[in-house]
DNA sequence: CCAAAAGTGTTGGTCGTACACCCATGC
DNA sequence: GCATGGGTGTACGACCAACACTTTTGG
C-alpha cells in the first residue's frame, strides 16, 4: 500500500461503506491508517480490483474479511474518478454501500482495527465513537463525500425499498418497534408512534414482502408483540 | 480500437448514453460499429479514460465530440466491471446518463453515423428507427443492460429531480404542454390532461424552480399558452 | 391495580385522479 | 359561430400526521 503506481496508468479499487444500525443510530466502520498518505486518518475499507474479478466480488472480499460468513447486502453508490484523490497515482474507486445488522458487525468487532462510528450530524459529517469525534477533514482520501453521499442514498431510499430490512438481527423473527428503530437510525428523526405499524403494514405486507407470524415476543415489559418474518 | 490490452491490465472507459425527447418519445442515440468485437453491432459511443481527465470529464468530452457546443446534463448511471464484457480485455466501464433537447441533438446528427432509436418497449427492450427495429442481441457489450438501467433511472428520477427540463428546446421559454410530452417520453405513457398543469404548478412553482413569464405562444392553433422558465 | 409497550380508531389535511367545464385564439 | 388546444373547478378516494384510546403483558 506504501508504493507509487507506475506513470500514466490507472488502477480500479473499491471501497466499502459498512453500515449497521443500532439502537436508533445509524453507524460506519472505519479503520485508521498507519501509513502515509493520510497516515492517522480514517478511512473505509477497500483496496484495488484485480484482473479476475469484478468490483463487486472485490467488494464483496473486502466485507468477507471484514465479516467472516456474512452476506451483506451490497449496492453499488457511485464511481469517483477525482484525478489527484490518491497522491501514489491514478485510482478510479467504485464505492459500495454494505448493510449488515448490529449483533453480526459487534461479533466481528473484537480483534480487528475497524471501530464502528455513530453518525451525529450528515451536514457536516460528524462521526462519534465514544469519546473520539471525527469530521471530515480527519478522513482519507474523498471518503468524507463517499459517506455523505451513502446516508444520502440510504435515507433517500428506505422509503421505497426493502433496505431497512437488512439491517435486521433475525429477518425471520422481528417486531415492527425493532423495525421502526432502523428507519429511525437511518432517518435520524423519530418516526410518530401508532403510524409506524400501518405505514408498514400498507407499504409492505400488502405487497407481500414480510408476512405476521403467529408467535409472539416474550419476556419483555409490555405487551408482547407480534413477529414478522420476511418472504424468501 | 482493433487490438488487444496487455493482459493482467485494468483499463477504465466511460459509456454515455444520450437520450433526448421528441413528441413523446424518448431516444437513444447509437452508432454501428464495424469492427470486431461486435461488427455490425450498434453500441453507445465511449472511449477510454486517460491518465489526465476524470471519468466525467471523459464523458463531456465523448459528448462534445458528438454534440459540440452543448452543455447537455450528464449523470452517472453505474459503473459495469463484469470480467468478459469487452472480448479485448479487462475493461470497467463508468456509464453516463445525458439528456439533450432533441432540436440540437437533431442539428448534429447531419454527417454524424449516429442514429437516434426510439424506444417501444422497455421489458424486451426494443429500439426502431425508421423500418430497423433493434432488440437487445443487436447492441455491443453490455450495452443494453446499460440502457435499460437508464431508461428505469430516468423514470424513477422524473418525478422527484428536474431531469425533465434538460430536455426542452428552450428552458427559458416552454409551455406546460411541451414539458408534458416530455413527461410522457420518459414515462412511456400519456398523462392526465388537465392535472398535469396542477402538478407541475405544485411541486416546481412553489418551490421556486420554474417561473410563469408574461409572455404567450402565438400562432398556433386554440388557445395561446403561457410561457415559463427555469430558475438559474 | 399500575406501568409499560403494542396496537387501533378517529379526525383533519394534503395530494393524485377523473372528468366536467370555461377561456382565448384562428378560421 | 365553431373547432382546437389551454387551463380551472369540483368531487371523490388514498394516504399521512397527530393524538386519544384500548389491549396485553410483568410486577
């Protein structure tokens, strides 16, 4: 990673844009870099597309490692091509946005450099991980623009596509309040209380994407709620 | 064009797709090709991307070349890396969405071994000009996949973005009724006659994007329409 | 019984659609 | 006047937000 490319030539890498949400906050993994350039800054995991491969097996091994035995969802968010983003030479980075449930992220966490950043605010992109916060400038390369753009592409998105689904523990045994604090991470605002379940049950079990189970949560305080399974 | 890449190399190239509206139809703009891979193929024109420019400079500048003086709108669609989709070696392709009105788009076609396709139908993707009817084994590459991806960006998108407005002859000055047969190209279908004014009124007159000039049409047959213009 | 969480009913506003109608021009 | 296309009024249904209310559990 230290060495210049070759002149007048150009290397395709990805970049992977993990997300999780937990808890109502929506979170990015990223890892500090050691090395120069950017040495100390933060930056999303990724590295260069080989010739067997296409970018998305590549971003896919890049989430493998990450997050052994997980099928992330992957979508591909957009190609950036700045001439000067990477002083060691010409790389063209096509940025993919991951989603992947808290719990399976949390289990990954131990022993590895990624630490899982909380989005404050997306304006000015602030990152907060316990007691250290980030913003832009302490990003690599234009991964700053990758993240904006990604919350950008989730929020845009939640309302008329099943993204939100992925960030579920169990996709066979959820409540729609579990549901609920996804959209709420990704959003950023708390959705109303009593129209969350009919927005749901319109938007989604109508046009059968999840179906009501019989069973029933246990154990919690309240009354117990019904469990929702997604179909296929 | 003819020969191979060194192999184990990545080479990055941009597509674009120019599209443009004419009396409720939407166009695509294709060459044949007439060399191998794919003679006689019809492709989208592209090249490579130099070592000095961006994947978007890359696309304006495949742009200027076919359609000089214009500052049609580009946007990228997605980036293809499949690992055999160019017989002569690894090459990722970034595709671009352009929008042009179809009265310039016209101009430049006298010499030019363009041809503009109408699209009849999206699902089997068929594309006639004149007595040729292209389906999607008659395009080079990937390129179908390509447009069919645009053709399902630009519906997506004409309803919440101003895309349709790239395509008017002259943005400041068009009736609501020219923006409707662009509304009805992208969408394959007509629209509510006396609601499309109330719709557009509500989401682009309030919010400032358009605005209601003093002028009329003249000349014409009925009664004369009132002009608008785009903000900016 | 009380607290807490799940879920429903009700109301009022906004928005899209259908369709009837009026308006301003050329002939 | 009449045909033609531009533009408005009105009515209905879908959907969404607010908020009060009922239901079902644990303590």
């Amino acid at each position: 990673m230290g060495e210049t490319l070759p002149q007048s030539q150009l290397a395709v890498a990805v970049d992977v844009m993990l997300t999780t949400a937990c808890e109502g906050e929506l979170r990015v993994l990223l890892s500090q870099r050691k090395a120069a350039p950017y040495a100390h800054c933060w930056a999303l995991p990724g590295r260069m597309v080989t010739y067997q491969e296409t970018a998305e097996n590549a971003a896919h091994a890049v989430l493998e490692e990450l997050l052994p035995g997980t099928g992330a969802a992957l979508e591909q968010l957009y190609t950036f091509s700045g001439v000067n983003r990477d002083p060691r030479g010409r790389v063209v980075s096509v940025a993919y946005l991951a989603m992947a449930p808290w719990e399976r992220v949390a289990s990954s966490m131990a022993g590895s450099p990624m630490r899982a950043f909380t989005l404050v605010e997306n304006s000015r992109l602030l990152l907060r991980d316990g007691s250290l916060t980030l913003q832009e400038s302490h990003l690599a390369f234009d991964h700053g623009e990758m993240i904006r753009m990604g919350i950008e592409r989730l929020r845009g998105k939640v309302e008329y596509t099943d993204i939100a689904f992925r960030y579920l523990r169990d996709p066979d045994a959820f409540t729609l309040a579990e549901l609920q604090r996804v959209y709420e991470a990704i959003l950023g605002r708390p959705t109303g209380s009593g129209n969350f379940q009919r927005m749901i049950r319109n938007r989604y079990l109508e046009r059968g994407l999840i179906r009501q189970t019989a069973r029933k949560t246990r154990g919690g305080q309240g009354r117990p709620a019904a469990l929702f399974e997604m179909v296929n």
